[in-house]
DNA sequence: ACACTACATTAGAATCATTATAAATTATAA
DNA sequence: TTATAATTTATAATGATTCTAATGTAGTGT
C-alpha cells in the first residue's frame, strides 16, 4: 500500500497538479504489483466500486490522456471500439485473448529479437509494436 | 485493366452475389497493380470520384465487411478513429508513417522471423501483427 | 418468360466511445 | 487572503460504425 506522498511527488514532478482526482487514479492504477490493462470504462468500474467519490468520466479521459502524455501509461493498438492502455511502458508486447477480450504481456523471454531490415532515408523508428492474438483453441 | 467477369467469378466462387455494386468496389480495390491501404471514407470519397454511381455508405461497409469475412481484405490494427484495410492479405506487416499517417508494406524480406516462445493451454494464435512506427528522422 | 424466395441495397435512425464547451471549483503563488 | 490559472464537471456535440425495415434484385424452379 503505498503513501498518497509517493502520488504527489510522481505527479508535481512532472508538472500535474495533485488533485484528489489524480491521487485517486494513480492509486487504482499504480499502486499495484501486476500490469494493469484496461480501457476508460474498466477504469471507471473500478473507480466506482474502489472509490466511494464519483470521478465524471470527462476528468477520467483528461487524466489517462495527460498521464499518457507524461509517460505513465502505454496505448496498445488493438482495434477494438476501445482504446486500451497499459501500465506496464517498457518495450514489450501482447497477445490478446479474443474469446475473452482480455490483453496479457508478453515479455522479452517470450518472444524471439525483431529484426527490421528496411530502412527508409530519412525516417527514423519510434516504436515497434507485436500484437499477437489467440483464440480458444477450438 | 481487369474485366468485369473476373470479379464476378470472384465473388461467385466464394459464395457472394455478384451485384454492380460489389463489382464496382471490387474494380476500385483489385483492379490495381500495388497495394491499397484504405478506410471507409477513403474508399467512399475513391467511388464518389471515379465512378458516377453513387453507393450507399451501408452497402459500402456491408461490402468491406463480406471481403474482409472471404479473406479479400485484411484489417490493420493501428490507433486510429477509423478502421483501415489492406488488399494485401499475405501474411506481412506494416510501417507506419506518423509524419504523414500514411501505411507502409514490409515484406517477407523485410523482418525477421517472428518466434513467440510462450504457449497458452487451449488457445491458439490466430495472427501475428507488427505495427512499427516511424517518424521524420531529424 | 414468370413467379418465388432469399439475398442485397438503401436512407435514415440509433449507438457508443470520445471530444468539446463553458460554468463552477480548486491549487498554488504572491 | 486574494488573484489567476489549472482542473473538474455535467452536458452537448461529434463521428465512425451498426441497426432497421422498406424496397430492389439475382438465381432457381416451373
């Protein structure tokens, strides 16, 4: 369980004002041992049943959009009608499990080393992203 | 240029009927030398240009979802507000181009072969999708 | 050719995640 | 404490996609 001390400082560190709102949202989010895979609206379950204060969802987009923008939060690309985020941001990959819409991490151990052999001049890469997705198997 | 009657025997073998307006989306999509990356509204406003029919945006995803569902088509996973497709349906991957929100093919020779090393009890991989980002180099 | 039936097309409405708006609230610095 | 700039909020707007139900069409059998 860690201190809302340790949320403050993450969050005036990186020049967002500590609101309980945020306090709140880092709590759920990141006071946690496993990576948490989730889309707003898991979040906002979440919140409801964690947290007796109501968060309005706008504040929900606001801060998962500005805790992305400061690094704190991965977006996956699945395509999906949700967005879903990641609290686990080092380079890593996923498998997601279509029978139950659900992301797990792939770590490095799991897959072999990706080798991209195209250069294009003047370009440079910014991510390399796998997504690997099962199925129930039959 | 193709004729017509090659995409009706397309869309017949694989148990669609052949309508003017299949053929006609099937003429824009197939009748081309290199690939094409497209959304919906690329496609609606590609038909809209270079065919005087008008078709309905209804029958314009009705269609794109049958192609999808027979394997003419291939969906591109990307964060986007909008759904893409690829009329290259071989097993590949894909750069893409954040400067100019452009997809980009990357071929066989491209990238190393994949290895996923963790196996799931009872589930099967159903793909593999690379998405590596790039950017201007500067 | 005719009629029948299942499949397709269509315009428009409904849905739903996300984003925008604008008023009320709050954190911080002076 | 007060000023001000950032934040929260309810609600409306947006926009891609899906649904609906009426109309049209292709293929089959007669």
């Amino acid at each position: 369980m860690k201190n809302n001390h340790v949320f403050i400082e993450k969050l005036r560190s990186s020049g967002l004002r500590p609101t309980k709102q945020r306090i709140e949202i880092c709590k759920l989010l990141f006071d946690r041992k496993d990576t948490f895979h989730f889309s707003i609206s898991d979040l906002e379950n979440n919140l409801e049943n964690l947290s007796n204060k109501k968060i309005s969802l706008a504040t929900i987009y606001n801060t998962i959009h500005a805790f992305r923008e400061k690094g704190y939060l991965k977006e996956i690309s699945i395509n999906s009608d949700k967005t879903y985020f990641d609290t686990n941001t080092s380079d890593h990959h996923h498998f997601f499990d279509e029978s139950k819409k659900k992301l797990i991490d792939l770590n490095d151990n799991d897959l072999g080393k990706i080798k991209i052999k195209k250069i294009l001049p003047g370009k440079k890469i910014k991510s390399v992203e796998v997504l690997v997705r099962i199925t129930n198997d039959k």
